[in-house]
C-alpha cells in the first residue's frame, strides 16, 4: 500500500465515504482511515431521510437499504393534541444506516479509494503550518497534501487544526431503542412528541419499519437521557399506550451537534465535513442530507487543489463558500427556530401545534415544505394567512419568552 497519498479522509462515515468517492471520481488518489474493523458499525442513526434529497445527490439505493418508505408525520403536543402531517406518496425513507453507509463505501471503493480499518487517527502531521498528513494510534505516518475530516462529532482531530471546534452548549445527547412488539401506530407514519418533560430542548421519536420493528429514540440537553427514554417509553400518555408490549432489542446513544455549523471549516491542507463540522439540521438533528451535500463539494475541491498543487487555505475557502451557498441560509434559519423552540413554554408549543392544526398549516406543508430546506421552504409559504398566522403567534411567543434570555 502506497504511504503517500493526494488526500487522506478521517473517518468512514456516510459523509467520509462520499467525500472520498468525489475526490476520487476526479482522479485524486484518496485513503479512508476508519477506527472501527468495518464501515457502518457502530450504527448511531435512526435512518430517517429525505427521498427528494437523496435523488437530488443522486445516491440511487438498493431496496435493500430501505426498511421502510414513510408518508408524513404524526405530531404530539406537550399535552398531547395531535397534529398529523400526511402525504399522497413517501416522502421519506427510513434506510439501515449500517448498510447505507456501506453502500456509500461500495461506490467509493470502486472509484478506487483504499480501505484502512482499525486506523485510529491519533494527530495530524504538520509541515510548515500545512497539515500534510496523519499519525496513527500506532504512531504510524500516512503523508498526504491534503486531509478531509470526517471523524463525527468528537471534534479531537479538528482541534489540532486550531479550529473552532463544536459548541457543547447546545450539543444534545442522543438515544435510541430497537423495539418489537409496537402496536396501534400507522406502519408509514413517523411519530413526533414535544415537551420539556418528554425530551428537554429536542423530541422524542417513534420511526416503524415495515417488518413491525421500530426505532424509539429521543435527545435531550438535560439529565439522563436513559431515564428519558425509559419514561417516555413507560408513562407518556400517549407513546405508552403503544409501547407496553413492546420488547427492546438493542440500545444506541450519540451526541447530537445543533448549534450550527463551526465558523470555519477550512485551512491550510484541510477541509472539515459533516458532523466534524457541524453540519447538522438544528431543528431536527439530521446530518445525513447536509453532510453529504458538503461531503460532495468537499471531495470536488479537494481534487481541484491535488490538480493545481495549491492547497492553501485561500484556495480552499472555496469549499467553505460553495457549502455556504448550498446550505448556509437553510441552517442559520434553522438555528434560530431551534433557539425559539427551545426557549417556548410548552403551553405555548401546544397553542402552536393547535392553530396549525385549526389552520389548515397542513395542506401548506404538503404543498411547500421540505424536510431538509426548512428555511428557503418557508418564504413561500408566508404568503397564506393561515401560515403566515402560526409563524407570527411562534415569533410573538419567542419574544415573551425570551426576555430573560440572550437571543444572540
Ligand atoms: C440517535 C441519533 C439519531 C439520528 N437520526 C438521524 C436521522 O434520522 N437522519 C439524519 O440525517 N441524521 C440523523 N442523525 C445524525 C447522523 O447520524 C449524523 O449527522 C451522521 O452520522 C454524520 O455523518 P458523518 O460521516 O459526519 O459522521 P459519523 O457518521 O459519526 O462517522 C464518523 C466516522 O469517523 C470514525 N472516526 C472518528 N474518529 C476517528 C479517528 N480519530 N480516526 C479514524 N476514524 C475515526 C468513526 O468511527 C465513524 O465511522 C442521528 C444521530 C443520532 C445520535
């Protein structure tokens, strides 16, 4: 195996993977160094994905990847009213993340990107303030001109760099039951419950695959989110009623980063991607669709820079404008409606969810709403008056409630 490579990415995660097989497609001679034995394992996902995205990416998928295709949602108030969210056609997959991310590997590998498991990626290698490589846990030395980091959510390699790394402060704890035995739930529906008792500054969630399995999981800013999820599962009020025959398979848990991307995800010889560089969906946690839409741009100019043999920041800064571009006016929307959500009483989420329901927001929804461009889908939709009448009581909310708190 060669020692000297055009890119070394760390991590072979979905964003890893694609980063790697779109610098590769181009030509660069790119090595994924993975910690774990194997790709997709341990899984730390629910799955849950937004079809027109994942076309729009062009990541056509095997039906075996997919366990079930999903028509809108069921959303639970803090008290528990009911708003339901349904579509002619699936508008989401509920996918096996082990096998997606696997798959993501398959394409990468076959565009010639080498494998290396069991490579813990310990420190980055410098050469006159350029990052030219990694050293192993082993301390081994893989050189490169360039790094891509895709190591998650850890933020251990990034620091190295100097880089602002992620905000703990609003870094939720994720976790999630594989369950059987799940009964009264509609099998092509996801399942939403809000409250500050159910999930503190997040939701819980019920997401069904076809064979009668489903994920249960929820995140939360406070406490133990164990105990969490065991309440959820045993004494709310209405998820209860569905789980209390139902037998946990399987447990997982994974920090969660919702406070936007870091400021900046680029600088000499290396680019930061995915969770490694916060691009999250504050409002919904989602990581998958943004990631790989940066995991693209980052592998294309990655290949750009191994092309010219300019990997100085200044030249890299172009990926961080082209994400920008793509993502930058959705996910900055998107913090500021995590803030206000978080910072509602849940008398006032349930007045919410109410006028959405009495308003008809629904149909609105169906007609404009996108799961992954939460922000640029509500410009057109501020036209009907019904919308127009839910975003201004939540604004009107947010502004009661946040006297005793710094919006910014
Ligand atoms: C409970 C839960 C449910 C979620 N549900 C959804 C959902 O339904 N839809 C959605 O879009 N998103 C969801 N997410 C978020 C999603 O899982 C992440 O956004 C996504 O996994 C980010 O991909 P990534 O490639 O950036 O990082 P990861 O998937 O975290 O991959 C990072 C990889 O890097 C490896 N690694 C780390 N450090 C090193 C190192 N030093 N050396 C070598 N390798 C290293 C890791 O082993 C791992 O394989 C969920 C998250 C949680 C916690």
């Amino acid at each position: 195996m060669k020692t000297k490579h055009d890119i070394v990415v760390v991590g072979a995660g979905p964003c890893g993977s694609y980063a790697a097989y779109s610098a590769a497609k181009l030509g660069a001679n790119v090595v994924v160094c993975e910690e774990h034995n194997q790709v997709g394992a341990p899984d730390h996902c629910a799955g849950h994905l937004n079809i027109s995205s994942l076309k729009r990416l062009q990541i056509p998928l095997p039906q075996s990847i997919i366990e079930n295709e999903i028509k809108g949602a069921n959303i639970y108030s803090p008290s528990g009213k009911e708003f339901v969210l349904r579509c002619h056609n699936p508008v989401t997959y509920v996918v096996d993340r082990g096998r997606f991310d696997k798959h993501i590997a398959e394409l990468a590998m076959k565009a010639g990107v080498q494998y290396r498991f069991k490579s813990r990626v310990k420190s980055l290698l410098f050469d006159s303030g350029h990052v030219k490589g990694v050293i192993l846990k082993e301390k081994e030395k893989i050189e490169s001109s360039l790094v891509i980091d895709a190591e998650g959510c850890s933020s251990a390699i990034l620091k190295n760099t100097g880089l602002a790394g992620l905000r703990a402060s609003m870094t939720v704890r994720g976790i999630q039951a594989d369950v059987e035995g799940l009964e009264h739930f509609d099998e092509d529906m996801v399942e939403v419950y809000l409250g500050r008792n159910v999930a503190p500054d997040f939701f819980a969630w019920i997401i069904p695959r076809k064979d009668g399995t489903a994920k249960v999981g929820l995140a939360t800013s406070t406490g133990n989110p164990q105990q969490h999820l065991r309440s959820f599962m045993e004494k709310h009020p209405v998820a209860s009623k569905k789980l209390q025959k139902s037998k946990v398979n399987s447990i997982l848990a994974h920090p969660i980063p919702l406070a936007g991307p870091i400021p900046k995800t680029y600088s000499n010889g290396f680019l930061a991607v995915g969770d490694a560089a916060s691009q999250v969906k504050p409002t919904t946690g989602g990581g998958v669709i943004f990631g790989l839409t940066c995991a693209k741009v980052a592998g294309e100019v990655a290949c750009e820079a191994v092309k010219s043999g300019n990997f100085s920041e200044m030249f890299l800064s172009s990926y961080h404008r082209q994400w920008k571009r793509l993502v930058g006016f959705d996910l900055s929307a998107m913090l500021m409606m995590r803030r206000m959500l978080n910072s509602l009483p849940d008398s006032r989420t349930d007045k919410v969810i109410d006028l959405c329901k009495r308003l008809g927001i629904s149909e609105t929804l169906k007609k404009f709403g996108d799961i992954d461009f939460q922000g640029r889908s509500l410009i057109p939709m501020m036209k009907y008056p019904g919308t127009l009448a839910v975003i201004s009581y939540f604004l009107y909310s947010w502004l009661m409630s946040s006297t005793k708190q710094s919006f910014f």
